[in-house]
C-alpha cells in the first residue's frame, strides 16, 4: 500500500499569507505510461464532505480559485495557499489515486493566526 | 446539478449488518466509477471500496475485504454497501463519492453508522 505522509499536521497564517502543505508518498505515484502524477487535493471544511481541489498534482478543478495551486512529482507534493482568506479556514488532505487501495495523507488544519 | 445522497446509516450492534445506499442524479452514472470512502468522529478520511463503471472490478481496502460488499444498479443509478460482522472501529460518517476515473471529483454528504452495544 502507498503510504501518504503529510506535514506539517497543523499551521496558523495571517490573512493574506502564504500557507503550504507538504505530502509526501511511500511510492512514487507518477505513471510511466502516461506522465500523469496520480495525486489530488482535497479540502474539508467542518461538518461538510470534502471538496476536490486539485487533481493530475497541479490541475485545479472548475470554480477554484487560482490562489490554490498544487506542485510536486513523483513522491514530494505540496499543496500552496497565496493570500489566505478566512473561507480557506478547512482540513486539506492529499491522496493518491495511483493505485489500491486508495489512500490518503493524514490531514493539515489550517487556522487563521 | 449534481447530487450524491447516501442512505441507510444508524446504530448496529457488533456483529451485525447494514445496508448503505447512494442515490445519483445529475450526471450519467454509468460512466463514473464509485466508491465508498468513511470518516470516524473527529479522525481523517479513509477509503473503503471502490467499484468499476460496469460493475466488472471491485477493489476494498484490507480491513473491509470479506465483510464489507460494494455494488451497483446502473438502471436505479445506485451504488450500495452491504456491511456485515461490524465492529465497533466501523463507526464513522461513510461518504459516497465518484468521478470519470478514480479521482473523486463528487461527494454525497455522508450517513452516519454506529456500531455499539
């Protein structure tokens, strides 16, 4: 099983900072076949479902805002916020979605400082 | 629009059974894979099963396999878990998810099972 590793587990930033999420995979989740890095972002505000940020690494989803922004190949990802605003305060997960069992990171909360 | 409801949660004692459902609408179910993907009170998410477009190929994750059943009725446009032998670690909000491959781009808002005595 691929193992998702993300840090740090928690981060306070000040409106308008920068916030970054690191993931990192036990394996590489970059397909040879077809260059494509088999991780998304997701982000999880409180009592609701996750919503798909980021998919392909660095692909944002339709409605996104364009202050979100994935990067990173093979096994070091990282999720980058520019410009937090207060709607951001949410747990972001990553997860692979190279091979099963599908398995993601451990969460990131990101507080407002 | 599209639209995900899951179904059939409650309280189960150990050992027991339950039946989840998830309703689609919105957008031609045939064409996604599905899956099931839970979260226990106040911990991350984790995948459970997921289930090709035909039906044709199932995969779950290791503490599942052999207890827990996903299927789907492309005619209903529904996907369903059959869980049995429940045990108390199986207590989490279970969110029905899809998308055109494995990538999960939509979300149901989950229902809620409780395994206790």
């Amino acid at each position: 099983d691929i193992v998702m590793t993300q840090s740090p587990d928690s981060l306070a930033v000040s409106l308008g900072e920068r916030a970054t999420i690191n993931c990192k995979s036990s394996q590489s989740v970059l397909s040879s076949s077809d260059s494509w890095n088999y991780l998304a972002w997701f982000q999880q505000k409180l009592g609701q479902p996750p919503k798909l940020l980021i998919h392909g690494a660095s692909t944002r989803e339709s409605g996104v805002p364009d202050r979100f922004s994935g990067s990173g190949s093979g096994t070091d990802f990282t999720l980058t916020i520019d410009t937090l605003q207060t709607e951001d305060v949410a747990v972001y997960y990553c997860q692979q979605y190279y091979s099963a069992p599908l398995t993601f990171g451990g969460g990131t909360k990101v507080e407002i400082k | 629009e599209v639209l995900l409801v899951e179904s059939g949660g409650g309280l189960v004692q150990p050992g027991g059974s339950l039946r989840l459902s998830c309703a689609a609408s919105g957008f031609t179910f045939s064409n996604y894979w599905m899956n099931w993907v839970r979260q226990a009170p106040g911990k991350g998410l984790e995948w459970v099963a997921n289930i090709k477009k035909d039906g044709s190929a199932k995969n779950y994750v290791d503490s599942v396999k052999g207890r827990f059943t996903i299927s789907r009725d492309n005619a209903k446009n529904s996907l369903y878990l059959q869980m049995s032998i429940l045990r108390v670690e199986d207590t989490a909000v279970y969110y029905c998810a899809g998308g055109l491959g494995y990538v999960m781009d939509h979300w149901g808002q989950g229902t809620l099972v409780t395994v206790s005595s």
